[in-house]
C-alpha cells in the first residue's frame, strides 16, 4: 500500500471531500493538522511547491495536489494505481 499523508486543517470542507474519498478507498492515510501543528505549514509549502492551501496532498512522496486533483485522477481511472503501488 501506498504512504499517503495529507496535509489538512479541521474546518476545511475541501479536506473532509478528500478524506471521505481515501476513506471510501480503503486506503490509510497520515494527516497532517497545520491548525493543530502550525510549525508543519511551512513544511507543506515547500513540499507542495508554494502551496499554501489545505488540502495538500501526497501519494508516496509524490505531490497530487488537493481535493480537486484527487478526484481527478479519481474519475480518470489514475488514483487507484497510485493507492495500490507502494
């Protein structure tokens, strides 16, 4: 299974779309609360090449975007091969 950590805050509606997705998936997933770690927002940005909006989200190291993005690859058939290559 694939490491997937994403980057949210509590009252971000974009946040809970993505994680009822990855849950919906079945997938395990590493949040990250930037409200609750405010310290880690400057990790995200630079991970997410100046990104500062939550969702972040990555997919074994590699950077997908946010809740838009996911659902994307979603309904282009692309997220499930990411999900399962790790």
């Amino acid at each position: 299974m694939a490491k997937i950590e994403i980057y949210s805050s509590p009252f971000c509606g974009f946040c809970h779309m993505a994680k009822r997705l990855l849950n919906k998936k079945g997938v395990e997933y590493t949040e990250i609360d930037v409200m609750a770690a405010p310290e880690r927002r400057a990790e995200m940005v630079q991970r997410a090449n100046g990104g500062r909006t939550v969702p972040q989200i990555f997919i074994d190291g590699l950077h997908v975007g946010g809740s838009d993005e996911l659902h994307a690859l979603d309904r282009g058939g692309k997220l499930d091969p990411l999900l399962n290559a790790g």
